[in-house]
C-alpha cells in the first residue's frame, strides 16, 4: 500500500487495516546494527538456548516498529505519532510471520488525533504484541 495522502474526516471508528510481514535474519541483524542492541539473546543461539526461550527471540522492539510501520501505512502520509503504549505478550522468532491487526478505537476531532489498537499476532494465531497509539493528521 503506497502512503496516500488523508484527511480526519476519512476515518471512523472501527475502521482497521492489516499488515504482514516474516521476520528474516537480515532483519534482525540490521535492527541490532541500526540500534546497537546486541543482547545475545537475538543473535547467539548457543546463549540463547541457555535461556528461560530455549532459542532465539526477535527484538521486541523490531517487532513493534513493524506494528508501527503497519499503522502509518494505514494512516497515510503526514500522520504522526505522538503517543504509545506497548506491551509483549508471546516470543517472536525469526522466520515468523507476523500480522499487524490496526483498529481505529478512538477520535478526537478537535486536534485531529485518532486512537490506534493494534494487535500483532505470529502465523499460529499466538498475540505476540499488542499496543494502543495516538496519531495526529496534518488535515
């Protein structure tokens, strides 16, 4: 989906869009290179199968940029978010594939804001993530 210019006034409530997309390996190396975040945990299956995971995890945060990415697909070019809340419910591993779920569960007209739930679930239906943010449009 190309980001198209929208108004406000092309959203209501309950309006949702979806996004997916599998986590690769050069995924999370660039995110680690990106971000500087080299936890063993993401990038050392040895050290990781030591763990309470017994294997690799994405980054949580990866995970969430790419809830992230759906949603400004969703909203189109010149939306910003200005507030968010997250939380990680289940493992993501490379090579999963994950849905991003966007509903519009609130509006606030008078600043242009809308509220956005996003569930983010792998290729067996497991919640991965999930996470509430606020966005304002330019119009």
């Amino acid at each position: 989906m190309d980001y198209v210019p929208k108004k406000f006034a092309d959203f209501k409530m309950g309006d949702t869009n979806i996004y997916t997309h599998t986590i690769s390996e050069d995924d999370v190396k660039t995110f680690a290179r990106i971000t500087g975040d080299h936890n063993p945990l993401h990038l050392d299956e040895a050290y990781a199968q030591t763990t309470p995971f017994k294997g690799r995890v994405v980054h949580g945060m990866l995970v969430e940029s790419i809830m992230s990415g759906g949603g400004s697909r969703f909203m189109g070019m010149g939306a910003i978010h200005v507030g968010h809340s997250a939380k990680f419910t289940a493992p993501t591993r490379i090579g999963d594939t994950v849905t991003v779920t966007s509903e519009i569960v609130d509006l606030m007209p008078e600043k242009r804001r809308l509220t956005i739930k996003c569930v983010c679930t792998n290729q067996d239906g497991v919640a991965v993530a999930e996470s509430e943010t606020v966005v304002k449009l330019q119009q």
